[in-house]
C-alpha cells in the first residue's frame, strides 16, 4: 500500500466522532478519475496541482513521477478504471478506484477535501487480487515459515492473526508483535513495506516463534467513533494481553519464554503491558517515543504542514490543560476525539514504567527516524541506566521502520520497498535467546 496521507500518522488511532460530509459523492468521483487520468498520462504537474499544501509540501513533483512509474515497473501498463466506490470520513471523501493493470488490479484511494483537493493517496492491490506476494517480497535473510491462522482478542472482539513458526525445535521462546498508531493490519504494511511481517519471517528462522494480529481499530474501527470514554487500552493494551495469553497456551511455545515487541506507540506501550501482564519474561522497544504524543504530533506538524501549526499547537494545549476531564472532547485538524484517551496517555509515564520493572529489556532506535527522534532514544537511555538487564543499540543508518537509507528520511521514503534490516532481527532473536 503506497500510503502518502502523511500528515501525523501517530493520531490515526484516535477515536474521532462522525460528521456530515461537505463533498458530494459523484463529484469526488469525477475529481479522482481526473486525478488518475492525469497520472496514466504522465501529467505530474497538472496531478501535483490538485495537492492541498500539506501533499504539496510532503510530496514533490519527481516523487510522485517515482511513484507512478515504479507502480507501472511492478505491474504492467495502465489499463482502464473498471469500478469506483466512495468512502467519507468526516469532512473528507475517499475515492476508491479498481484499475486494470496488465499485471494486476489494484485500488486507487484518492482522499479529497471538501475544496476538491488530493489530501492522501494510496495504491494496493484490488479486493482478491493475488498481487500481494509480487509487490511485498520475502526478505532477503529469510523464506516464509511454517504459519497458522489464529483467533485472539478480547471476548466479543475476536482479532484475525497468524502464528509464525521455525519449521523444528520445542520450547520455543516467542513475541507478540504490537503495533505503532493508526488502524494497522498484521503486517503494519507501510507503503511498499511488511515491518511486522519481516520480523515475524526472520525470528522464525532464528528459531523464534511470533504472534501478529489485526489492530482492534482497523478490525472494529465503528466500535470506537461512538465511545466516549475510549482509552489506550482498548486500542492496544487489552489486546496485546490476550495475545500473550493465546501463546501462554500453545503447545511448542515455552511460556515462560514470552515476550513483547512493540513497535512505535506499541514501544511506548510495551512497559505498560508489562507492568499489567507477569507472565512476559522482557519486552523490546522498537523507536518508542518517551515524550507525550501530544508533543511528537507537533513536532511532526512543524517539519511536515507548517500552515497547521497553530491549530496543533491549540490542540497540544487543550490535551495538558488541567481543567479537562474525561467526558470533554478535544478537536484536532476539525475532528472530535475522546478527552478519556488523552488524559490516559496524561497519566503514563513509559520511561519511568520500564525504569520499574525488574525485567531484561532492549531499546532499538533508528537514527534517521524522523516520527520518533533520537531525544526519545535518549529518554530510555537516562531512565535504564546502569541496568545490567537493559541493552540500548542506535542504528545511524536506519528509518522509523528500521530499513536502511541514506540522507534525512521523508514520508516518502516509505514508498520504495524495504525490509528490516537483517542486523535489527538478530538482535532481537538473541536477545530473546534465540540464534543469529
């Protein structure tokens, strides 16, 4: 999936409360076959011209160029637009459309704004397409192990995952792989990369066994839009809980040997799963933000949509006021979420939680993340000194999404397929106690 709505993608998890839609179906749909028309003939500029200015800013003219043209390198020649169907999330429309590749069918979204401005695009493949496996190739250091669909969540959530397992060995150690923000899929499938995916095939083959499921938001995302007291919790935590528990309970899988992986706000998260769950053996964090969301999503609007500044600032200021209570709301780019979900995240403190648990735990960061910062890494590093069960590695060369890079990294980057760097699983695998 080429996922270019750049703009904070830490929030994409919040709960957010419907409102009428400002675009009219038939004329988003009228806007995106125009938009997609001017991509099949190689009109970058007039496409580019429809970007609102936080696209424009985040995307270039030769980048969008790269990412047509990679698109048709993979898949053939464009063809022809054989459906679309719409989608509308606030005040925004999504254009769906299932296009014909000599290849492929894949699913053109195109997000406008009630101006009739592009405000995010992604490319996948089409409903029962078997494209999958062209576009996301297996990593480089392993093949595909032995897998078992599994059910977990909490009761009346059930959660479609897979179980990944090294093809011999008992008493295996294993991981619940926890997702960062947003409606994420097993794979946390980024643009043109499968990070969860990559882990899960490289610990197999180092003799690691792993648990991925479906993110709550994404399997249920209207159970949340009409909770008023939606924490971090139920979009997380819960569910990492009863992951654990699923592989508590599995035969091959030493259960004392289980631990949580938690990637971006599941790194965060990952100290707070285990201070509520006693049967994990470790946890590792993986570009985990020690400083308040509220901070990083600032931050973020800063380098990437100046022009949203204020708001996010106004936005940062109301989630630490501390005349608010849970049943009050908070308003961020004209979207209502929960107070309840912000004054929870208030309350926790990651790095002070990790400095409390008396458990092994090894921090990964990336120093070319440019969503969760090097100061962050710091943060760990101060909280867990002089531990002797605490092992912190920098990666210089290595992204959000731990793939390798050169220069500063841009959403952008996360549209050219990747994988986890091979040095970032064995570390991982033996930190577990698993191989190299």
């Amino acid at each position: 999936m080429v996922r270019l709505w750049i703009v904070l993608p830490l929030l994409a998890g919040c709960p957010r409360q419907p409102s009428g839609p400002d675009l009219d179906r038939a004329q988003a749909e009228a806007v995106a076959r125009t938009f997609v028309g001017e991509l099949a003939a190689r009109d970058f500029d007039r496409a580019r011209g429809r970007f609102d200015a936080t696209m424009k800013r985040s995307l270039s003219r030769d980048q969008l160029a790269k990412i047509w043209h990679g698109t048709l390198e993979r898949f053939g020649d464009f063809d022809q637009v054989t459906s679309v169907r719409t989608d509308r999330k606030q005040s925004l429309v999504a254009a769906i459309l299932t296009t014909r590749f000599a290849r492929a069918e894949l699913d053109l979204r195109v997000v406008l704004t009630p101006s009739k401005q592009v405000t995010g695009f992604w490319i996948k493949p089409a409903r029962g397409s078997k494209t999958t496996a062209a576009k996301f190739p297996p990593p480089p250091y392993a093949s595909k192990p032995e897998e078992r669909a599994v059910t977990t969540g909490v009761k009346g959530l059930p959660l479609p995952g897979k179980l990944s397992l090294p093809r011999r060995g008992r008493s295996l150690p294993a991981v619940v792989l926890v997702h960062g923000s947003g409606p994420n899929d097993m794979d946390e499938t980024v643009g043109a990369n499968k990070p969860f995916r990559d882990l899960a095939w490289g610990l197999a083959a180092r003799g690691v066994a792993t648990l991925r499921y479906q993110k709550r938001t994404r399997q249920f995302p209207e159970k949340f839009g009409s909770n008023k007291r939606y924490t971090i919790d139920q979009e997380v935590v819960d569910d990492a809980r009863a992951a654990v528990a699923l592989l508590a309970r599995t035969p091959r899988i030493d259960s004392k040997r289980i631990f949580v992986v938690g990637h971006s706000l599941g790194g965060m998260l990952a100290p707070r799963i285990a201070r509520d769950e006693p049967r994990l053996a470790g946890i590792v964090i993986l570009a985990g933000p020690t400083r308040p969301l509220e901070v990083l999503i600032v931050e973020q609007t800063r380098r990437l949509a100046p022009d949203k500044l204020r708001e996010m600032e106004a936005f940062a200021r109301r989630v630490q006021d501390p005349a608010l209570k849970p049943d009050d709301t908070v308003m961020i780019l004209g979207q209502t979420t929960s107070a309840s979900y912000w004054l929870d995240l208030r309350g926790y403190d990651p790095a002070r939680t990790a400095a409390a648990l008396r458990r092994p735990i090894l921090v990964l960061h990336g120093g070319r993340d440019y969503q969760v910062e090097v100061v962050d890494f710091e943060g760990w590093k101060r909280a867990l000194a002089g531990r002797s069960d605490v092992r912190l590695r920098l990666f210089p060369n290595l992204n959000h999404l731990f793939i390798t890079g050169k220069g500063p990294s841009t959403p952008a980057e996360y549209q050219r397929p990747g994988h986890v760097a091979q040095e970032v699983v064995a570390e991982i695998a033996t930190f577990l106690g698993g191989g190299r």
